[in-house]
C-alpha cells in the first residue's frame, strides 16, 4: 500500500493543529487505498504548540511531530519534513486550515492521473485581503516571474502534493536560504496547478508582517535569480548612452557663450547617482551575504525532539 506524508509548519498554532487534523482524517476517511500520517513541524513555537503535539501523538498513531531548537521559519520547517518521510508522496500544508483538506482527494487523483507535482494556487484574488495587499502581491509574484523566468502562478501556494522523485530531489537540494514554491518549480517533471479558494485562518494571526513579506520578497527574487547583479550593467549602459546625447547641446553652448544653468541639476544628478549606487552595493551585498552564509554550510534547522 502506498504511504502519504501530510508535513505541516505550525508556529504559534496551539490551537488549530486538533482541527486540522481531524478535518485532514474526514477527508480521508474513504481514501482505504493509502497509509497516510501527519507530521507537523513545530517551528519554535512559544505558545503550547509541543504540548498539545506531545498530547495529540498519544492519542493518534499516525500523528508524528518534529519539533526545532528555535524558529527557523516555515520553509525550512517544510524541509525537516520532506528529510524526515520515507513516503511514497508528500502533501505540504498550512496549520490554519486556510489551505481546505477537503481538496486532498483531488491532490491525490490527479496524482494517480500521472502528475509528480500537484499544487494548489489562489482562485482569483485572495477575498480577505485588503486593496494594497493585493496590489503588492501582483507586483511582487510579476518582478519574481521577470527576474528568476520561472513562471510562478500569483497566489501560488504551499499546499501540494509531490511525489516520490520530486522528494528525492528536494531531500537533496541543500541550499542556505530555502524558497520551496520556487524550488518545486524549479525541479520540473510534470506539474499541474488546481485552484482553490483560502479559508479564512482558523485561530490566531498571521505570522507574516508587511516588513517580513518585504524581507521575504527581496530574499525569495535574489536565491533564485543573478539577474539583479547584472542590472547595474545595462543601467550604466543607458545612462551613458543619454550623456552622449548631452555632448552637442555642451558644444553648442561653448560656440554661443551660454551660461552653463544653475547647480540644482548637478546636485540631482550627484543625488540620483549616488542612491543608485548604493542600491546596486546592497544587491552585491545580499549575494556576498549568500555566498557567506553558505560557506559556512550551517544546517537549515536544528531538531530539538521527535517522535519518530
Ligand atoms: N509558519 C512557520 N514558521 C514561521 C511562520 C509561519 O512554520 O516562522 C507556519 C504557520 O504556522 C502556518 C504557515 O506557516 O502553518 C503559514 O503561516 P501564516 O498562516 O502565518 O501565513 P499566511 O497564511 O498569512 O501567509
Ligand atoms: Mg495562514
């Protein structure tokens, strides 16, 4: 009989990780042809989290739980999963039941249809989310698109099912800063999305602040793509192409005795200049910090206790 591995990341989720659960046994509930078993990843919760896991596994045999030394966040609380199973396929997915288990079935279906990869992505646009979320996440999924040439759909999500050479490969990719819904792209074979539409969170709040999804847009665009390095190279070329086209108006005011106009534009420019400079050091510094972090070859995560 095949094996499903259901790897979900819970931080903070006390109280959501018995309903989800339970909803994940309902969908089940017909599925005899599969062994399935849930395994969450307690990422450095301060919240009852481990309890209620350490509870929970008591009293369900197929409840298995990771927990970390600390919070590592929830892309490398996906990867401790996927390192963990010996199964036969892997469903990721979130602890507030924002991604509905009812869609499980259909995961699996079109598994057996022949995909190695099924993932759940945003029917339209997320209904909870206010006008300025929505706008920044369009912008941010098109900027990814552009720059990594991945073609990743807006409102991707981390609820899909992979099957067992997509986990080989994912067990095996050990890169410091981790960007699962890029990876899983990245790895290719035969993918299919299916839509659906989020819940809204069970209980508690999102984990995710606007300054944390700015930090996680810049760190997701600059693990999967060089190409920001090489904008300050056709940046320069532009530039330099527009002063060259400055050079007859200097000679003509040198032939006609024109004063040369006020220093506001020379200030502009040196203001202008000067900040794009110093967004192109940032970028070769968020790459210098990779290499760095990878040099060091830290684990993604530190495994604090298991129950299996
Ligand atoms: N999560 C995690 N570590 C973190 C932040 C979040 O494991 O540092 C988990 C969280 O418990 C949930 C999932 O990742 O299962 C999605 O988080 P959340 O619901 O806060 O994000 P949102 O749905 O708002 O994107
Ligand atoms: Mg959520």
């Amino acid at each position: 009989m095949k094996t499903i591995a259901i790897i979900i990341p819970a931080y903070n989720e006390a109280d959501n990780i018995l309903p989800v659960y339970q909803e994940i046994q309902k969908a089940l509930l017909s599925f005899t042809s599969y062994n399935w078993e849930v395994i969450f990843v307690n990422d450095g919760s301060s919240d009852k989290t481990l309890e209620v896991l350490e509870s929970s596994a008591k009293e369900y045999a197929n409840l298995k739980y990771i927990s970390f030394s600390r919070n590592f966040g929830k892309d490398n609380a996906l990867k401790a999963g996927i390192d963990s199973v010996k199964s036969d396929l892997v469903i990721t997915m979130d602890a507030d039941l924002q991604h509905p288990p009812s869609l499980i079935p259909e995961l699996i279906s079109k598994y057996e249809e022949g995909y190695n990869v099924v993932y759940a992505h945003r029917k339209g646009n997320n209904p909870h989310a206010s006008f300025f979320n929505k706008l920044s996440s369009k912008l941010f999924w098109k900027i990814l698109n552009m720059l990594s040439g991945l073609d990743l759909e807006d409102g991707i999500s981390d609820f899909r099912l992979l099957d067992k050479k997509v986990i080989g490969v994912l067990k095996s990719m050990n890169e410091s800063e981790l960007f699962f819904r890029g990876m899983v792209k990245w790895v290719g074979f035969n993918q299919i999305g299916i839509e659906y539409v989020p819940n809204e969170r069970l209980k508690g709040e999102t984990n995710y602040s606007k300054s944390q999804l700015l930090k996680l847009a810049i760190y997701s665009i600059t693990s999967f793509s060089t190409k920001p390095l090489y904008s300050a190279i056709y940046i320069g070329f532009i530039f330099s192409g527009l002063s060259i086209l400055y050079i007859p108006y200097i000679i003509y005011s040198i032939i006609h005795h024109l004063e040369v106009p006020g220093w506001s534009s020379i200030i502009m420019t040196i203001v202008f200049f000067g900040g794009l400079q110093l967004i192109m050091l940032g970028v070769i510094g968020i790459y210098i910090g990779k290499m760095f972090m990878q040099a060091k070859d830290r684990p993604n995560y530190i495994i604090d206790t298991k129950n299996f």
